[in-house]
C-alpha cells in the first residue's frame, strides 16, 4: 500500500489517471485475471490513499474502454474475451441489413522468420527479433471473403507457432494464454484493386475492387502485440465504424 501511495504522489497528470494506469497495471501483471472480481472501490480507494470518487472515475474510464466490466448488485470485473465478444468490438463490416458480418476461417499457415524492415517498424522491434506469421482465408457463407496476414512478435507468444489449429479470433487466446489483453486497434482503411495473387485466393477476377484493412493491436501497456493487414471482397457488405 505504501509503495503505490508514492508512486501517485510522484507522478504528474490527473490522480484518476494515475488510478487508472496502477489498476491496469495490475491486471497486465496478473494480479486480478479475466472474469476476476475487482475489490470494491472503498476498499481500493484505501489501499491507494484517494477517495472513492477518484477510484470510481479510473473505473468508469475503464468501463468505457471494455477493459473492465460492471455488473448491477455484484461489483467491477476484469473484461473476460470471448470468442464472439472480440469479433463484435473489433470486426466491423456489416451485410446489407444492418448486421455484423461473422466469418469463419479455413485452416491457417503459420511460419517464423527473423522480422524484416517494415515488420519491426510496425512492431516496434529491434533487428534480430523474430515474428510469426499467419497467412488464413476467412470465410462468409462457405465462400473466400477475406485474405488475412497477421504478423505477431514471437517472444510474447511461445508455442504459438506450432499450433495445428487456430480459433477464429486470436485474442481470446492471447487473453487466456498469455495473459495479454487487447486494450485497442489503430486501423487504416483503402480501396484496392485485386492483385492476382488475391483474385486467386478470393475467387474474384484480378482487378475487382477491395477493402484493405491495416490495423495495429495494442496491448494495456501500449505495446505493439500484432500488425495484421486484411483484403476483403464486400460483395453486398460495407465497412462500418461507430467513432
């Protein structure tokens, strides 16, 4: 208890914020796992030397960023992933109707090399590192709908690699696993005409027109934890973002 009362009074920016960033803190380390039941904030706000209020506003922000969950007469939970929660907040294209497309995914090919230039700018790794690489096809209906390249840093992800098989979303795995929670994805969206290449894997003529998505996954401590760059044919589908 000592200790985190120093580390608040020595640091700078508002004392929510720093409530925040021990309380996250906490969890990257382990402390409290997924679906584990945070204390109640009179109990944190004396074990951290602030009010409850100061406490109950790190943990609404918390809230809002779906790292922790509240639940009406029980308490403040850390955010349990779930296959079908991680497609819902981070895949976002949708069918004609309005409704969030869930795809499936073929077999995936996974291979490990020492990372190239742009793979350790995107990472924010050093030369000599290694990445696993993840090549799959997902599909909507049966059907190729989207090409996925996926390159993740090796070091955090042990054993990953030789996998035979791969859920359709990763980051439950990384939660449950390795104990690396996605906290957020930066993403960039361009229309692209399909290469060869891409035509073949989608079932599309060369040229038809897709959506490539390129996003960086971040973990709670802001590391970079995967670079992943999707081709989508959004036959009778469009990409959506609620910002």
């Amino acid at each position: 208890m000592r200790k985190l009362r120093v580390a608040l009074e020595e640091n700078s920016g508002p004392l929510y914020a720093q409530v925040k960033a021990i309380v996250l803190a906490r969890i990257a380390g382990g402390d409290w796992p997924p679906g584990t039941a945070l204390p109640a904030e009179m109990e944190l706000a004396r074990e951290l030397g602030v009010s409850q209020g100061t406490v109950r506003k790190a943990l609404d922000a918390l809230t809002v960023e779906q790292v922790v969950v509240r639940r009406q007469g029980s308490g403040t939970y850390v955010a349990e992933h779930t296959p079908a929660h991680m497609q819902f907040r981070f895949f976002n294209i949708y069918d004609e109707s309005g409704a969030q497309i869930l795809p499936d995914s073929q077999p995936a090919r996974f291979t490990t090399a020492a990372a190239n230039a742009v793979e350790r700018r995107r990472l924010d790794l050093s030369e000599g590192d290694r990445v696993i690489r993840i090549s799959r096809i997902r599909t909507r209906g049966g059907r190729p709908f989207m090409d996925d390249r996926i390159v993740l840093p090796e070091a955090p992800f042990p054993g990953l690699a030789q996998e035979t098989e791969m859920p359709n979303t990763l980051y439950d795995l990384f939660q449950k696993r390795y104990r690396i929670h996605v906290a957020r994805t930066e993403e960039q969206v361009t229309a692209v005409a399909a290469t060869a290449r891409l035509a073949d894997r989608l079932g599309v003529r060369a040229g038809t027109p897709l959506l490539a998505i390129d996003r960086t996954t971040y973990d709670l401590n802001g590391r970079r934890i995967e670079w992943r760059v999707s081709h989508a044919y959004l036959d009778r589908a469009h990409y959506f973002a609620r910002l």
